[in-house]
C-alpha cells in the first residue's frame, strides 16, 4: 500500500507562526502546548500543504500574519519511496500552489496527491449541524470512488434551481417543466447512486470504529435515507404531483439534496440527543471510517490530523480513541494541552513517535 507521510515543514507568517522550520515523524507527532500558542495553526499549515486549503476558514487573508503582506507553507511529502517538494503561497486573497516547481492542472488536482483527514472542534458540525454536513461527508468519498459524481451533483443542482425558477415565474402547467424533471431523475439518481455506493463503504467502517473507541455496550448505526424513491418513474411522477406545493415553499420538497445520513446512539437520534462527548466520538468514529475507505478506495493511508480531540472526551475514551491509534499505519499529528494523557495511554513507547512543544508560535522537539 503506498504511504504518504509529511517529512519536513517550513512555514513562514502563516498566522502566528513566523518561521517555522521542522522534521516530522512518518508515524505518531505529539505536538502540546497551552492555549494559544499555534497548535491548531500548525496543523493548518500542514492542511493547507496538503490542499491548498484552510479546515477553519474560506477567507485567505486570514491566514497571512497579522502585518505580513505574504504567506508560504512549504513541505517535503514522502511518497512511497519517493520524495516531492510542494508548496502553498498565499497573498492578498491569492494562492499559488506547486509540486517539484511544478504548477498543478487545478487545485483539485493538487489536492488528490496528499489526502489528509481531520478532526477539529469545528468537525462536530458532522453530527450536530444540518444534513448539509453529512451530504458532504457522503459526496467527498463518493469522489474518491467514482470522480464523475462531482458533476453529476452539480448538473442536478442546475435542473433544480432551473424547474424551480420556471414554477414560480410561469406556475406548475408551463411546458419545459417535464424536461427539468427529467434531467433532476436522471443526475439525481446518479447522485443517489454514488452517495449509496459511498454509504455502503462508509457505514459499516464507522459502526467499527465506534465500536473500538465508544462506550461500551452503546453501538452507533447509521443509515442513509433517500431524499427520493429509487425508481425514475416513481420519482419523476412524485416530482410532477409536487409542482404546487414546491411553488408555494420556494423549493423542491423532495430529492437527493433532502438526502441524510442517519446516525444514532441506540435508539436515540444523535443529532438531538447525544452528550457533548457522545457527539465527539461519533464524529471521531465517522472520520476514521473515512480513513478507512480512503485506504481501501485509493489504495492509500492519508495522513491523519487531530486537533485538541480529548478535549471533550473522557479518560476511558481518550485511551481507546488513542489505543486504536496505536494500530494505525499511516503518520498522524496530533495537538493536545494535556500530553500527559498521551502517555497515560501509553503511547510513549510507540515506535517513531515524535513530540514538540508549540510556544508562542515556536515549536520545539522534546524528544
Ligand atoms: N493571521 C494571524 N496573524 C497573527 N496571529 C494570528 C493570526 N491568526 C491567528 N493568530 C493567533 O495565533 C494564536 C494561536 O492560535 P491557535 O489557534 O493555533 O492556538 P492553539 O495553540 O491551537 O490554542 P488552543 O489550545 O486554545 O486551541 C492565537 O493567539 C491567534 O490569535
Ligand atoms: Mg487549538
């Protein structure tokens, strides 16, 4: 299976980090430190490397140190054997990416070489936001398995907002409405099939992971409904029976965008019932499941970037979370204030396991 690990950083105003020049571990990196002091920041700069892209913000400037007009995240990337040099510039909103020297055909594509997964406080939007979040989940690993699904989705985006448009300018008897409906059958069912495809791969890895780092005796199971029937002439004929009702609200009451993925604890709904920490570890559970997929579907281990994640759990769940980190196989990094839990786990001994301290935007190795 091909590896890709981080192997060296250099950062310079990328926000509180001025110049940061650091050698990663291929496996577990520890990085502790007090509240703000550039924890998180350093694993969005190692994010960014990876996708040219923030997990915190869409805004770039953010990003830049305060009075500094530019910003770069450079980094050596261990590929299997092999080693390339990628680099993020940012300025005034812009970004430049590069591998080897090297423009990428798009972002996108810079992306894909380097697939990285996150948890961060912001991730809990997973389980406790809207449907939208879960969506997304489903679409960024259909992409990994079948890359066509992106269009697909945004093709049905358009017939949406297209019948959408005509039933409230010209009312639900105008004549092209059968076409729109009929390109909505068809690219959202691809959407459908993709997202089951991808719920397949999904569910039962999360279900596992849950079932090495939850509570015991408490099992997760997730379900993805259809936000339409399955069958194109039961979806085009509910769509058509739903002209006069989808005027009236201002949008399609039914289709794949109404998708969800369901998730509960037992037999209770997690998205209103689950505890603070019950949330956290589903939301841990549904990414490493993720991870899980990536690895089958791109024949690849992505590098794993944790942020503050025992924050909210408990001791009992903090060890299994980092016991089952202990069997992972690709690097993962990961902050904390409490390193001493770390060890309490007893990850100290872990082979090739690195540690630093983030001090005001320093980092240090400790060991
Ligand atoms: N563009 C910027 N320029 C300069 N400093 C910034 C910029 N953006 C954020 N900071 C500062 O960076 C500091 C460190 O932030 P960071 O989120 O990395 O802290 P942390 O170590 O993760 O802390 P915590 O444990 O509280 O999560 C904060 O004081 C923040 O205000
Ligand atoms: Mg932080």
């Amino acid at each position: 299976m091909r590896s890709v690990a981080v192997a060296s950083l250099s950062i310079r105003d990328f926000r509180n980090l001025a110049k940061v020049d650091l050698d990663l571990g291929p496996g577990f990196n520890v990085l502790s430190g007090d509240n703000g002091q550039g924890k998180t920041n350093l694993l969005e700069a190692v994010y960014v490397l990876a996708t040219s892209r923030s997990f915190r913000t869409a805004r770039l400037d953010e990003l830049v140190a305060a009075g500094a007009e530019t910003s770069s995240v450079r980094g050596r990337v261990a590929d299997s054997g092999d080693v390339r040099e990628q680099s993020v510039g940012m300025r005034r909103g812009l970004r430049a990416a590069r591998i080897d020297g090297k423009r990428p055909p798009s972002l996108a594509a810079y992306a894909l070489n380097t697939p990285v997964v996150v948890f961060h406080p912001g991730s809990l939007a997973l389980t406790a936001g809207g449907g939208a979040e879960r969506r997304r989940l489903l679409d960024r690993i259909a992409l990994y398995s079948s890359p066509a699904s992106l269009e697909e989705a945004s093709s049905y985006g358009q017939a949406m907002r297209a019948r959408q448009r005509v039933l409230e300018k010209r009312g639900e008897a105008a004549g092209d409405l059968d076409g729109w409906e009929e390109l909505m059958v068809r690219h959202g069912l691809a959407v459908s099939q993709g997202r089951g495809a991808a719920a397949d791969l999904l569910i039962p890895a999360a279900e596992r992971a849950f079932a090495r780092i939850g509570p015991q005796g408490l099992s997760l199971s997730i379900r993805y409904q259809r936000g339409a029937p399955p069958d194109p002439e039961a979806f085009r004929a509910e769509l058509t029976r739903r002209r006069v009702q989808d005027r009236a609200r201002g949008s399609a009451t039914m289709g794949p965008h109404r998708d969800e993925l369901a998730l509960s604890l037992g037999a209770l709904g997690v998205r209103a019932m689950a505890s603070q920490g019950q949330h956290r570890a589903v939301v841990l559970a549904l990414e490493l499941g993720e991870i899980d997929v990536i690895t089958v579907t791109r024949g690849v281990r992505p590098v794993l970037l944790l942020d503050d994640v025992s924050s909210e759990l408990d001791r009992a769940r903090t060890a299994s979370l980092l016991g089952a980190l202990r069997e992972e196989r690709g690097q993962v990094l990961l902050t904390t204030t409490r390193p001493e839990l770390i060890d309490a786990a007893g990850l100290s001994g872990v082979e090739g396991r690195m540690s630093f301290r983030v001090v005001r935007g320093e980092v240090w190795v400790t060991d």
